[in-house]
C-alpha cells in the first residue's frame, strides 16, 4: 500500500512539473505554423551568424579560442534553420521567372 502511495506521489509530481515547464513564456505565441515564430527564429540566425562575422573579425581574439566557437555558433544556425524549415509562406511561382523575357537587340 505505501508503494502505490509513492507511485501516485511521484506521478503527480511528474505532472505538475510537465505542465509547469510546457507552460513557460519561451513557448508563448510560437507554434510551427505561425509566421511570427519564423520571424523570432530568423532573427537569432542572424544574431549567430554576426556574431560569428565578429568573432571572425577580431585580431585580438586567439584562433584556438574563436575556432570552437565559432564552429558551435555554426552549428546552431545549421540546427535552427533544419528546425524551422523553409520560409513561410511557399509561392507556387518565383515571382521574376513568371513574365516573358526581354529581347535587347
């Protein structure tokens, strides 16, 4: 009896702590769909990858030391852009290809 006590304890812990932690502000307003998550996560890319141009930049910093960050800053843009996949939304037609072309003579 003391077990199952335990088991229903430890569960219910469980599920407080997953409600608690799904219910957190990162999550707010973002779901895969949305265009303004791809906006937020377009927006870090570009944070990274600056931040990998500065880092690339500076002659001050050692090459050992720059080298794994840059590599794992690197990384992370790779990880974020396979995450959020292609831009929303998806045309049917690339808009410049669509028209006749120009003959100059």
């Amino acid at each position: 009896m003391q077990s199952r006590q335990d088991m229903m304890r430890i569960l219910s812990l469980c599920a407080i702590a997953y409600l608690v932690f799904m219910a957190t502000p990162a999550m707010a307003g973002c779901d895969l769909a949305s265009e303004h998550c791809w906006l937020r996560a377009h927006r870090v890319m570009t944070h990274k990858q600056n931040h990998i141009a500065y880092l690339e930049a500076n002659p001050d910093v050692d090459d050992g030391i720059k080298g794994r960050i840059i590599t794992h800053l690197h990384y992370k843009v790779l990880h974020i852009r396979a995450y959020i996949g292609p831009r929303w939304p998806h045309w049917p037609t690339p808009c410049c290809y669509s028209r006749p072309r120009l003959y100059v003579r």
